[in-house]
C-alpha cells in the first residue's frame, strides 16, 4: 500500500497485506509475528484491549490527532484478530449491512 491508494480501498488493502503475512510469514514483519506468537491469539486480544483504551482516553481527552492514530491502531489489531479467524471483510460488510 502506498500514499496513491485511494482511501476508499485503504481497509481492502491493508486486510490484504495482513492476509499475505498470515500466509507467507515474512521474516521481520509485525504482522507475521502476531500469527506466530507465543501467546497465540491472547497476543492480539491483549492489543486489543490496550489499544482500546488508549482510543477511549485520545476521545475522554479531546486529542483529534491521537484519536485517530489510536483507531487506526485499534481497527489494525481487529483487521488481524479477523484474519486469525478466518473472517473475511466481506464477511464483516455483510453482517453491518444486515444490522440496518
């Protein structure tokens, strides 16, 4: 993924790369460490719950620039916990779609 990815296919694409480090596991990569981990998917849903409250404080706090970034954390780790499950994006469409 680079800066010319059009926002609109940023999620496809990331959900992508985190596909192929699930496959591949390259050597020095973070993702691929997370499928690896000692800790198996606790390593993810530890992630999880710290960047979840790191999102909540940006939010308590009123910090714009950190709330995103903490979000972006937050959907990245759920982006991988999905992926270790073997639920698709498109699987996660359907189902917001289906609740309205």
């Amino acid at each position: 993924m680079d800066a010319d990815t059009p926002a609109e296919d940023v999620l496809d694409e990331l959900f992508a790369t985190i596909e192929d480090r699930k496959e591949t596991l390259p050597e020095g990569s973070y993702t691929a460490s997370l499928f690896t981990h000692e800790k198996g998917k606790n390593a993810v849903l530890e992630k999880l719950g710290e960047e979840t409250t790191e999102t909540i404080l940006a939010a308590k706090d009123e910090e714009e620039e950190e709330l995103l970034a903490e979000s972006a954390d937050l959907v990245y780790h759920l982006l991988v916990l999905l992926a270790m499950e073997d639920v698709t994006l498109e699987d996660l469409r359907v189902e917001l779609r289906d609740r309205f």
